[in-house]
C-alpha cells in the first residue's frame, strides 16, 4: 500500500486528461459554463494581447470537478500541470532561446480548487505573485459569488 501511494504522482502524470484545449485563439474553455460571454471577449482580448506583444500564451479552462476528465483524487497542482504539459501550452523556444512561458488558469467549481500553473521558463520567479493574484483578485471574487470576475480580474 505504501509503494502504491508513493508511485501515485508518477502513476497520474502517465494519464492523460479528457479534455480538447480551446480553440486557436479562443483562450478559454468554460466547461463548467462559470465566465460570462463580456468576460470571455474581454479574455480573449487580454490573450491576444499577450500573445502578439510578448509571445505568451495564457489560457483558461474551468470543470465541474477534477473526477469528470480522469483526475479523482488528484491534486489541482497535478491536473494543473498534466493538462499544460498535454496541451503544449507555449513555445519551447524563440529565436533559438529557450520560452517555455505559456499561463494557465484551471478552476475546478466543485472541488472548489483553482490553480494558476506556469511554464518552466518562468522558474518560480512569479510564484508568489501568482498567490497574490489567486488570493487577492480570484479567491476574493469567488468569495462574493462572482466567479466570472473573478476569473477575469486573474486574468
């Protein structure tokens, strides 16, 4: 039993989550239908923004819950980082410079978990302006009810 849950993180990284990335251009995939269509614009915009002014993708992606898309009992740090790596969240390069820099904002509503994962080039620089913007603007807005500004506003 003991084994079995050590190999457990490695076991879960070897699956992969049932879920198809947005669209190209989209930036966002609401399958828990949680951000309101202005707010969806309002990403997109702030997306394409990023992307043609700095080359980093950010994307957004809310479940009901971890379980529906193959993540019973995983950690929203582990489905977080499986589903980035799945879908290829970012470059791997630039002009011949390493850019692993994509974002992605996962929330999962009834699990009440939400996880603002970044690529490996960002090497935990922001990590803890990420707590701030998860504390501050996502978590204070779900406190009010308000999940699509919330989301947003993390944005």
């Amino acid at each position: 039993m003991a084994i079995a849950l050590c190999l457990a993180p490695w076991l879960a990284t070897a699956q992969d989550i049932a879920i198809e990335p947005p669209a190209e251009g989209a930036f966002v995939q609401d399958l828990a239908q949680m951000v309101k269509s202005d707010d969806v614009l309002a990403i997109r915009e702030i997306g394409e923004q990023l992307l043609s002014d700095l080359a980093i993708p950010i994307i957004v992606v809310t479940v009901d819950s971890m379980g529906q898309y193959g993540g019973s009992n995983w950690r929203i740090e582990t489905f977080a980082r499986i589903l980035f790596d799945q879908w290829g969240i970012g470059h791997e390069t630039i002009e011949g410079e390493s850019w692993n820099r994509g974002i992605l904002l996962v929330v999962s509503k009834n699990d009440r978990k939400a996880r603002i994962e970044l690529g490996a080039d960002w090497a935990g620089e922001y990590d803890a302006t990420c707590r701030e913007i998860m504390d501050g603007q996502i978590i204070a807005n779900f406190k009010q009810g308000n999940f699509s500004g919330g989301i947003l506003a993390g944005v």
